[in-house]
C-alpha cells in the first residue's frame, strides 16, 4: 500500500533498540511510532535552541517594546 509519508531505514546499535523497545511497550505503541515521537521532539528542542538565538541577539538594553495592547490592535 502506498504511503505519502517518507520512509527512512536506520541502523541503531543494540543498546539503543533495548531501550526504544521499552519506551514503546510501556505506552503500548509501535516502535517505529515511539521513534518518530522522540525525533520529533528533538527536532522542537531544536528549533528552541536556534528561536533562542534570534532572541537572545533581538534583546538589547536600547530596544524599545511595545505595549501588549498595542500589538494586539
């Protein structure tokens, strides 16, 4: 059956396969699922850290805010 979801074979050493099969029967979920779940994660935690970056070189002493209600009009 086709899918449109990408697929990707990889290759984990067997102490990482260990521990993704405990994460998934402990939830009860597919390992391939449980995988997808903790890439993803990752992928937020770094998206964060690059956010975290533009943020931390936008606050500056001189910069000026703007009233919450102004930027809500």
């Amino acid at each position: 059956m086709p899918t449109i979801k990408k697929r990707i074979n990889l290759s984990v050493p067997a102490s990482v396969d260990i521990v993704l099969k405990g994460l998934a029967d402990r939830e009860e979920i597919a390992v391939s699922t449980k995988a997808l779940n903790l890439i993803l994660s990752a992928l937020e935690t770094e998206e964060d850290i690059v956010l975290q970056d533009i943020a931390e070189k936008r606050d500056r002493p001189s910069t000026r805010y703007v009233p919450h209600a102004s930027a809500w009009r």
